[in-house]
C-alpha cells in the first residue's frame, strides 16, 4: 500500500470511529425511501462522511494537502453507474481503501442507492 493509501485507511478508520457516534439525518436523505435511507446513510457516515463530507460535496472533515475526496453528490449519473460505484467501493480506488472485505454485498447495494440519492439533492 502506498503512503497515500495508508494515510486514506488511516482517515477512513478516524472516520469510522467518528461516524459510529454521529446521529444526524444529512437533509438530503430525507427525500429517499426510507428502508434504503436508513442503512445507507448509517453505511456513509460511517465508512465515507470523513472524506466526502456530510452532505457529499467532497468538504473532507481531515483535509489532507493533495488528497481530495470526489463530490458524491455531483457525480455525473452517465460515468457513475450504480454498478461502478458498487466497484469502486468494494474494491476501491486510490487513495480511497477497499470496503469489499468489511462491508457485504447488500450493504453495499445500500450505500450505493444512498451516494445515487445524494446526486439527486
């Protein structure tokens, strides 16, 4: 792994840490179905909010100079199918690590429909 990938898991794992206490609803869930809703926003602050940020705007909680985290919630639907986004979490994408091995693959499938919500808000 790379030093930028192991400074990524290390701000992921801060994050995991972080997301597991916070319990607000970002105001954009607020318009999808709310079984997806639920465990998929659960899904994002905790293993993505401390990178792309609260609402998905790539605002990082920890910037780090030279690492930039996408903005989910203005991903072009065209380039960024649900089947990509599912790829690119389960295998990752440097500097992001691969949630593959910590997530199942329903969870996955949740927090997917829930980035796909987020462009849509």
């Amino acid at each position: 792994m790379t030093r930028g990938g192991v400074l990524a898991a290390a701000i992921c794992l801060v994050g995991l840490a972080l997301g597991a206490k916070m319990t607000a609803t970002p105001v954009h869930a607020r318009h999808t179905a709310p079984v997806v809703t639920d465990r998929g926003a659960q899904l994002y602050r905790v293993t993505c909010l401390s990178c792309h940020g609260p609402r998905g705007d790539g605002h990082s909680l920890y910037p780090v100079p030279g690492m930039a985290a996408p903005a989910l919630s203005h991903l072009d639907p065209r380039r960024w199918t649900k089947a990509r986004i599912i790829e690119v979490v389960r295998a990752g994408s440097p500097p992001m690590p691969a949630f593959g091995s910590v997530l199942s693959g329903a969870d996955i499938l949740r927090l997917a429909r829930y980035v796909r919500a987020m462009e849509r808000h």
